[in-house]
C-alpha cells in the first residue's frame, strides 16, 4: 500500500475516519442480539395472522418508500421492475470496485470497468440478459457513468489492505418468525468484531447529495448485523463521491433502538397496504416528480408547482 506521502487528502481524510485504536472501539453485552431478536419477534408476531401465508420481505428500499409517502410506495410496487442504465450503473461499478481489490496489478478504472461488464454480462439473471440486449449506445452511457463512480471511489479511498477484511456488495439477512425476511446489500464493508469488541465498518457510496435517508438506510443494516454476529458495527458511513466527503455515525444501542422502532413501524405499514387496510398516506416532496402516480395526484402537482426544484 502507498505510503501516507502518496495519498491524496481525501484519501488520508478516509484512512482517518477508518482507523481506530482497540481501547477505542466500544463493547457490547453478549446478549444484545437475543435482546434485539427477542423484540423483534414480540412485535412482529402479532402480525403474522394479518401478513397471510406468503413471506413478508423488507428492504432498505422499501422501507424509505413505505415510510416516506405511502402513495408513491403502492404505485411503484404495482410497476413490473425493469432493468435501466442507472439501475445498473451501480451493479457495474460494484463489481468494479470488487475487482480493484483482488487484482493484482494497477489497472484503471475503464479496465475494471469493461472486465465487470464482461462478468455481469456472462449469466443467466436479469441483469445479464440486459446487458446482452441493451445495445451499443446503452453500454457506451452504461461505461461513461459507471467509470465516473469507480474513478472517484479510487481517487478517494486508498488502496484497501487484506488485512481490512474487505467487502463488496456484502449481503445480509435476517429472518424472524420464518415470516418476515430483511435483506440487503452493504456497498463496502471494513473490518471485523473481535469477541465482544466491534470492528466493522459498514460504507454505503452514494453520487449526488446528503440525504437523511441515507442514514437510516445504513442503521437497518447495523441491526440486522448486530442479530447476525452478536457484535453491530462500530461505525457507519455514508461516502458521497461526488463531493469527496463521508457522513459518519457511531453505532450505539440508542441507535439500534431507534432502527428496531422503524423496521416495526415500517412493516406494521407494508401489512396495511397490501391488504388495502386503510388508505395510503400521502407525503408530497422532492421525489413527486419521479411519482408513478403523479398524474392523478393533486398534492403532488400542487407541491412541484410550488417547488419546482
């Protein structure tokens, strides 16, 4: 790895906020994650009769929806998924950025690009089908924004060491009452607990600008680790990339506390809309204008006509 005299600030800036001595990284009590689960399973269980026989499968996606603007969460859930350039920008530069820990060798990043999409591409999912059908002009844009991402993650991190027990794309999941099933996917993950001291780092990458939601998105995925391990991360972070900048939080009971209480507020949703229990709140913002359902929405038209931007 560079020395700190070949690292960039920004990369010294990430080195900084990544490093923690032992005597500074927090315990926790062994049975924090029985505690966790056991409250869990508590406030779910009233809620398996009502949720019927199929699984209930719970995102971080779907709970910023769902918690958001509930209309705009039942439109989006009545579209069929489709696979887009934007979509799969980040499943490319993912792979990239995977790539760009285990190759040996300097490769740029239009390299690790091309070598993700040829990866991608070489399956039978979804997302290989596109790739294999989207055209020339879709995977030229596909490329450009996928390279722009994996250009500014190497610009601002320093090379990731082995012994950084490394990540990408690490997958989680957590199933409670064999009902309700949370998943997800940590961009970057640093790190490890050693016994009851944590260790890991949790880093979702995100381009454009701060976004509340961004934090909570990375408090759901602190708990359902600390269910999994035993141990939560000791720290959280999200990376904006276009701006070179992290958003960090240390990881406290309080703060499993108040994602425990939003993962149970955010189901206790998800059940009352798809049994069409009650109708869908409506929560006008920024995102109206991305809204399935904006045509038919007058709170919606009114908000971006008094905010256009």
């Amino acid at each position: 790895m560079e020395s700190k005299q070949e690292l960039n600030p920004a990369q010294l800036e990430v080195l900084d906020l990544l490093g923690a001595g032992r005597d500074e990284r927090p315990q926790f009590d062994a049975v924090l994650r029985h505690q966790l689960r056991q409250t869990l399973e508590e406030a779910l269980d009233p809620l398996v009769e009502r949720a019927g026989d199929d699984p209930v499968f719970v995102s971080k996606h779907l709970l910023g929806q769902v918690l958001g603007c509930e209309r705009k969460y039942v439109a989006e859930e009545s579209q069929p998924f489709e696979w887009t350039v934007p979509i799969a920008r980040g499943s490319v530069a993912h792979k990239a950025i995977e790539l760009s820990i285990h190759r040996k060798g300097n490769p740029s990043p239009l390299e690790l690009i091309d070598d993700s999409l040829a990866s991608l591409s070489d399956g039978i999912d979804g997302l290989a089908e596109f790739l294999q059908t989207c055209g020339e002009v879709a995977i030229a844009e596909l490329r450009a924004e996928a390279n722009d991402r994996v250009t500014k993650f190497m610009e601002s991190f320093p090379p990731l060491k082995p012994g950084w027990w490394p990540v990408t794309e690490s997958r989680l999941r957590l199933e409670i009452i064999d009902r309700f099933i949370f998943s997800g996917k940590v961009d970057l993950s640093l790190g490890k607990a050693e016994g009851t001291t944590a260790g890991k780092v949790l880093i979702d990458l995100k381009t454009g600008g701060f976004s509340p939601l961004h934090r909570e998105d990375l408090r759901f995925y602190a708990l359902i680790e600390a269910i999994r391990v035993g141990v939560p991360p000791r720290l959280t972070a999200t990376y904006y990339l276009d701006q070179g900048t992290a958003h960090p939080e240390m990881v406290t009971e309080d703060v499993l506390d108040a994602a425990l209480r939003r993962v149970i507020d955010g189901v206790g949703r998800i059940i009352d809309l798809r049994n069409s229990d009650r109708p869908p709140s409506i929560a006008p913002g920024p995102l109206c204008r991305w809204c399935p359902a904006l045509d038919e929405c007058d709170e919606g038209r009114r908000h971006l006509d008094d905010d256009p931007y």
